[in-house]
C-alpha cells in the first residue's frame, strides 16, 4: 500500500508551487520600489488562486490525492506534500478568500503609490502572502514536523496583523495571542518528539500503517490536540480571540477569522481520523464535542451582549467555531461505511466552508460601516441600509449563513449535522445546534433591526467607499450562500484519499 | 561511574536551575538563570554526542535569546509582577506534573526499542556529498523544513520591525553607545571580533563533515556583529536600504533558486544533480549563513527608532 501512495503523481508539483509562490512573492515585496507591492502581492495571490483551483480540477478528475517527493527522498527518510479531496477544497476555498481579501485591501493602510515605504502596507501583505503559504503547506503536508514549521509560519505571520494599528490595546491582545499560539506550538512539539521517539517516522501515511493503540501515541495525541486547541481557539482557551480579532484592521479580521483557525483545526482532524487507531476515540471524541457545545453557547451568548460591531463578530467566531468540533463525535460515531462516507462529515466541512466565506464577508463589512459612520457600535446604526446599502446586504446575506436559514451554506452544514446526531439518536449534539442557531439569530437581528430602520434624522456619509471593495465583501457573503445549493448528502471529494477507508 | 556521576550532576543543576528561574520575582536574574540554564543543557546534548544540537542550544537556546531578553528587560520599565491566586498555581502546577508523569512513563516503559533512521541517513548520504549526517537531514533529505525555517526567522524579524513608529519606519535601530570611545566595551570588541569572526567561518565550514553549519556559525558571526554595534564600533543599518534587505532575502533566494533548478535538472524540487550536490549545498550553506547572521543581528538590535535623515 505505501509504494501506491508514495510516489509523485502527475500535476503533484502544483503542491510545491503552493507552498513556494507566496515564499517568492514575500521576498520580491521587499525588494521592489514602494508603489509597486500592491501589485506585486496581488499577482502573486491571483497566481496561487489559479495554482489552488488546479489542484482542486487536478484531484477531482483523477479522484486521487496529489502527492509531491521532495527532493526524489521516499518517507520515512524524505517529506512528502500530499493533497486529498477535503486538502484540495481547503485549498482552494483559501486561495479565493485570501484574493477577495486583497481587492478589498488595495489601497488601504495608507498606502501612498507617489510616497515613501510604509511600515502598516508592507507588513499587511508580507503577512497576508505568509499566511497563505503556511495554510497551503498545512493542507499539503504529511510529515509531522514540516506540518510544525507550517504553524509556526502561521503563527508569525498572524500575530503582527493583530497588532498593525499600533495601539496599546491591540499590541496587548497581540501579546496574549503570541502566548497562547507559543504555548501551543511548544504542546504540539512536544507531541512530535514523543511520536518520533516511539515509531522514528513523522510522515502520516507511513505512521498510519504502523502504529497501534500504544500509550506513546495516545499521550501524544493529547498534547498536540491540546496544543492546537489552544491555537483554534476552543471553549475554554478562547479568551485572545476576541480582541486579537476585533482589534485587527478589517481585512486582517477576515483572515485570521476565517482562515488561521481553521489551519490548526485541520491538523486536529488529520490527527484524529488519520492517526488515532479507529474505535479509540470515543471518550476524547465526546469531550471535543463537549467542548464545542460550550463554545456554541458561552460564544453566542457573550456575543449578544457586545455593543460593539467588530466584538460581536469575534464573539461569533468562538461559537461557530464550536460546531466544528461537533465533526469528533458525530463522524466517529457514525454507522457509514467510513467517518469520511458520514453526513456529519461532510456537514463538518461544509461548516468550516461557509463560516469562512460568511465571516470574512461580515468583518470586512463591519470595516466598510466603520468607514461609513465613524463607529461600530450597535446602537448607533439607525439608518444605515440608506447609507451604505451594498454592505448591510452583505451582512443580511452572511447573517443568513451564520443562523443557519435556508438557502445558505450555513443551514446546509447545520442541517446535515443535525441529521447525523438525530440518525445516531444524539439527540443532546441537536439540541446544541438549534440553541445555537436561536442565539445566532438573536446576535444576527440585533445588527440588521436597527440598520433597516428609518433613522430620526437623515444621516451623512462620512467617507466615500470604493464600490469594488464593497462588491468584494458582497462576493464572498454571495458564496456563502450559494454553497448552500450543494446536495445535501455525503461529498464523495471529500472521501477521495482519506487514509483509513474502512470502518472500525 | 564518573560518567553516571557527572550525567546526575548536570541532570540535578538542569532541574534546580529551571525550579530557579521560574521562581526568582526578579527579570534579570530569571534571564541570567535561562542562560544559566541553557548553557546547561548544552552540557547535557554533549554528554548525549549530540554536538550539533549542542552548538545550536549554546548559540541560539542560551546565547542569542539571552541577549534579546536582556535587550527586553532594559526597555521595560521595572514592574512588579504579582502572583497568581494560590488555586491557579496549583492546577498549573498539577497540569505540569501530569504531563510530566506520562512523558516519564512514555520515554522509561518503550515498549519496542525505537526505529532509528540512522542507518538509511548514512547509505543515501554519498550521493550528496557530505560527511556530517546532521548535514544530510538539513540539506538534502529534509531541505524543505530548512528552507521554511529560514522563511520562519526573515518572519520573526519582519516580526519585530512591524512594532516600528511609523516615523521611524526606514530608520535605523538606535543602540546604546558607550560614553568613552576606548572604554572597556570597544577594546573587547577590536580583540575578539577578528577572533569571533573566523571561528563562526570555520564552524559553517567544517559543517559539512563534522558537527557544526550555518546557524551556527552564524549565530557567532550575528554575535560579533552586535557586539560592534554595542561597542559604538558601527552603527546598526537603515531597515530601508536595498543592499541590506538583499543580503536578508539572499539565503532563501539562492536556495529556492538551486531548489527549483533541480526539478529540470535533478528530477524533483530540492534535489541536487548528483555530480554538483556537494558545491551547490556549499553555496547555500554560504547564502544563508550571510543572511542568517544578518537576520540574528537585527533580531537583536530590535525594531528602528531613529528616523530616517534625523539623527540624535
């Protein structure tokens, strides 16, 4: 089985290219003129959209994972990049967001194309090229520790964005965020050292053939799911989350909302369902669910109570990152032939799909209404759909996504779980999805009510906003809808190359 | 039983001296603990025959880290660090002593010895050309995590300039220079830097073969450079000049450059033509021990303070 899985495919070197491009595009950004890295940064992420929606084509039609030899070295002594069909949609659902983000962000951070070098526009796209470098490698890589170096890209990369305004507030929330993703990083190391002590190999595939239920590999597992826990922002270790991404200029919060949580969550569910020896799981399954259900409710709760726009935002991401970890135990606990044939998996992903397309739209909006009325906060949007109609459509739209109403990508990913906890007679996982919908429709309402109503007084725009980077916004909530007419049924892509085919 | 004597003796100071660290209320003499306690350790990776890992822990763990804590240290201001509720320390405590226990068990109970890829490192590692296996895993058979990693550190330093005063963005990081220009900081410089300077050459040098490279080696060239920059000897450089930011990309350039070539050239991305493996890992190695030093250097000197054309 492993010389079948461990050989460059054709259209394999599209993963290298994933990783290497945004590399390229960093260092290029630093030795160009001033006026050009707007330019420069966004070719080099229209290039890495295109280099992702190949890779996705490319798995779709041979309905294989890609794999890339680096170096022509085989594991356990080499690395290896390998794509499966859930890698390759992460892929390309980056590359598009991280493009979207960048239309909205040209001429932001008071870039000045006749001025000198600015510190906030060059360290915003140095940032954003990293992150999506290190996401790509997070969904390309195999090799425990390469999958360490990839988080650590993450992790550097993001916290600067937290702390670009310059602040004492967001330079302290950027300081807690550092803590908690360094405390991670050290857990999740400390997790690969003990793997490789036990079986002297990193590389999942060939870890997935020879492990069994030893005590090193379960310790572990703990650590480095600790570890990235704490990088996910998971209930309870969710406390930097809300001001690192409330504090962040708007297209920053659309990135690290939508996508940086998502790269650590990702290497949660490679560990447990690539790794953890099937019908192991059970109890930890059941206490990561349990954990999510608490972020469901604290998050929507806490979000209800913000005055503040940009907090309530960040406070929905706590809870809607919750769902996510409904995936353990539904998935594990499902009768289908394989957790990856399971309705709650592909609900799972379809969650993590529509959150980041429907929370990247809704930050960026948040961004587009501070911009507009000169604040963020609740009480004072009366008025605002005459304003700035295309934005609060948006947020109507990504609202929609976010309660979970049909027709929207949200109600799909909830509709789908709700059935898999149902179908296995869970029904406590379905109670915490409808409680959380009704909380998000209660956080929802509170920003749409006051923006359609008719304002007391006619009130002014402050600034003129570029109708490109209030379109960009628009997009995104668009597909956030639009993945809701997917059928609403397991996702053979997202099975193709999953390493443990049969059931336990 | 020197040896087990010698072995109880850095494990005991290791441990007592990190229960100091954390406990001491006082930043400098934690920092001059977590020297302390790296050079330590640096011990302890000798007595394993891990020379490389020993060099590195020395350089980087104990010598470079420090200096930018103490760097950090003087900025702040003094504050007085309360301690956390009693409950607090316990469940830390508890949650610290758990995972220990069962790293404990997991490294004292193996139950099959562990697999080592030792040998298969060796067989392959003619084909490049080198004679230091550590170098093998670096450079050929793990070259993509190097790469990264030297993307990583370029990241940490765009890192640390992201906190510049917009200002000052361009300038040049202000170092405190001593008063007397022939004190006892720049004559420690003139004598040891030329000595500093070849040692950190020979270290990337002899790399190939025997313990030692480019973070190493580069981490004592990063050292004399800053010891000059302290001494008053030089001054640090404008972030925004080009030959400076060149000399930071020149690492990741030429090694991205001869990795891409192998893909015509060797079969695949990082592979070396197995006749010029030897001197293109040399060029690398040079590369990045350039910008790698440079990159240390400025790590150091911290963020730009003065603003470009305004000097003090």
């Amino acid at each position: 089985m492993t010389a079948a899985l461990m050989a460059t495919t054709p259209g394999g070197l599209l993963l290298v290219l994933a990783v290497v491009v945004p590399v390229i595009g960093i260092l290029a950004l630093w030795l160009v003129r001033a006026r050009d890295i707007e330019w420069v940064a966004i070719a080099t992420l229209a290039v890495n959209l295109f280099l992702s929606l190949a890779t996705l084509q490319a798995v779709r039609a041979s309905d294989a994972p890609l794999v890339y030899l680096v170096g022509g070295w085989l594991p356990p002594l080499g690395l290896a990049l390998r794509v499966d069909g859930i890698a390759a949609v992460l892929m390309a659902m980056t590359g598009a967001i991280v493009a979207v983000t960048a239309l909205y962000a040209r001429g932001q951070f008071g870039f000045d194309p006749q001025g000198p070098e600015r510190r906030r526009p060059m360290v915003f796209w140095t940032m954003l090229l990293a992150i999506t470098g290190a996401l790509n490698l997070i969904f390309a890589g195999e090799d425990l520790f390469n999958l360490y170096v990839a988080l650590e890209l993450l992790t550097f990369a993001a916290v600067p964005l937290v702390s670009l305004d310059g602040s004492r507030d967001t330079l302290e929330a950027a300081l807690r965020y550092l803590v908690f993703a360094l405390a991670g990083s050290v857990l999740y190391l400390l997790g690969v050292a003990v793997i490789y002590g036990a079986y002297g190999t990193l590389d999942l595939v060939v870890l997935s053939e020879i492990r069994g239920a030893e005590g090193a590999l379960l310790l572990a597992i703990a650590l480095m799911t600790a570890g990235l826990i704490a990088k996910t922002a998971l209930f309870p270790l969710h406390l930097w989350l809300p001001p690192a991404h409330a504090g962040a200029p708007a297209a920053a919060s659309a990135i690290l909302s939508a996508l940086v949580v998502k790269g650590s969550f990702f290497l949660i569910l490679r560990l447990w369902f690539d790794l953890l020896p099937p019908g192991l799981g059970t109890i930890g399954a059941n206490g990561l669910g349990l954990l999510g259900a608490g972020a469901v409710i604290v998050g929507s709760v806490l979000a209800l109570r913000q005055a503040r726009l940009k907090l309530l935002v960040a406070y929905s991401t706590v809870a809607q990152i919750g769902y996510l970890f409904l995936i353990f135990p539904l998935a594990t606990g499902s009768e289908a032939a394989s957790p990856f044939a399971s309705l709650a998996w592909t609900g799972g992903v379809l969650q993590l799909l529509a959150h980041a397309f429907a929370k990247a739209a809704m930050f960026m909006a948040a961004g587009l209404v501070y911009e507009a009325i000169g604040h963020d906060r609740i009480d004072g949007f009366r008025g605002l759909g005459r304003l700035a109609p295309i934005t609060v459509l948006t947020m109507t739209l990504a609202g929609l996504s976010l309660m979970g109403l049909p027709p929207s990508g949200g109600f799909s990913a909830k509709w789908l779980m709700l059935s898999a906890s149902l179908g296995e007679g869970a029904w406590w996982w379905a109670v915490v999805i409808l409680a959380g919908g009704l909380l998000a429709a209660g956080y929802v309402f509170r920003i749409l009510m006051p923006a359609f109503s008719t304002p007391d007084a006619p009130a002014e725009r402050l600034h003129p906003v570029a109708l490109t980077r209030e379109l960009a916004a628009l997009s995104l909530a668009v597909i956030a809808i639009l993945i809701g007419f997917l059928p609403l049924s397991p996702w053979p892509l997202l099975a193709i190359g999953r390493l443990i085919q049969v059931s336990p | 039983m020197l040896g087990l004597a010698l072995d109880l003796l850095i494990a005991a100071l290791v441990i007592g001296v990190a229960l100091w660290t954390v406990r001491t209320r006082d930043d400098f003499a934690a920092i001059v603990g977590f020297v302390a306690y790296g050079l330590l350790l640096t011990l302890a990776w000798a007595r394993l025959a891990a020379y490389d890992v020993a060099l590195t822990e020395a350089a980087i763990g104990g010598g470079v880290t420090g200096v930018i804590l103490l760097r950090a240290s003087i900025r702040l201001k003094p504050v007085a660090t309360a301690r956390k509720p009693i409950g607090a320390r316990i469940l830390v405590g508890l949650l610290c002593a758990a995972i220990s226990a069962a790293l404990a068990a997991v490294v004292l109970l193996p139950m099959t010895p562990a697999p080592s890829l030792a040998i298969e490192v060796r067989t392959h590692l003619a084909s490049t050309g080198l004679g230091n296996p550590i170098a093998g895993v670096l450079m050929a058979y793990r070259a993509l995590d190097t790469f990264l990693e030297t993307v990583v550190v370029l990241l940490a330093l765009f890192g640390v300039w992201s906190l510049t005063p917009d200002a000052a963005w361009g300038g040049r990081p202000a170092m405190a220079v001593p008063a007397a220009a022939f004190g006892p900081l720049p004559l420690f410089g003139r004598l040891l830097i030329p000595v500093g300077i070849v040692i950190g050459v020979y270290i990337v040098w002899v790399g190939a073969d025997a313990p030692g490279g480019k973070f190493q080696g580069a981490t004592i060239l990063a050292a004399m450079w800053i010891l000059a920059m302290m001494a008053g000897l030089t001054q640090a450089p404008s972030i925004g000049r080009w030959r400076l930011r060149l000399l930071l990309a020149a690492g990741p350039i030429v090694f991205l450059a001869i990795g891409l070539a192998g893909i015509p050239l060797a079969g695949a991305f990082l592979a070396y033509p197995e006749a010029l493996a030897k001197p293109l890992i040399l060029l690398i190695e040079v590369a990045l021990t350039l910008s790698i030093a440079a990159t240390l250097g400025l790590l150091v000197a911290g963020p730009p303070d003065v603003t470009p054309g305004v000097e003090p």
